[in-house]
C-alpha cells in the first residue's frame, strides 16, 4: 500500500464535523453509497468536479485495508 496524507478531514463547522473530503465539503460517505448505488468512479467524478480521482481512490483503498486487517 502507497504511502499518503489521508484525503479527508472533519471541521466541527463544516457539514457539522461529517467526514469530508479536504479542501470540499463533498462528505466521504457520498463516494461509497454511490458505489454501492452501481455507479462508477467516473460517473462519480463527474458529478462532484471538485472530488479529486487521487482522494476517491485514496479512500477506497483505505477502507479496503481495513476490511483486510479487521480481526
């Protein structure tokens, strides 16, 4: 796995503290449940411009990590 800054923050004033992705307020949860509504990575991007390919597939690879190591 690469190394990188995680592509995510949360600002107690931005979207309430929801988990968002940095330097947006396009809240991570919106790239997994649109994944999971079938559509794909580029849709996706497509429909959140400022969503950055590298952050998306960062995040998807973070989760898919913790999937593999969980106990």
């Amino acid at each position: 796995m690469r190394s990188y800054p995680p592509p995510f923050t949360a600002n107690p004033d931005v979207l309430g503290g929801r988990l968002v992705f940095r330097g947006t307020r396009i809240p991570v949860e919106v790239l997994f449940e649109n994944l999971a509504d079938g559509l794909s990575l580029n849709e996706i991007l497509d429909a959140y411009p400022n969503l950055q390919r590298e952050d998306a597939i960062a995040a998807i690879e973070m989760a898919c990590e913790t999937v593999t190591n969980y106990p």
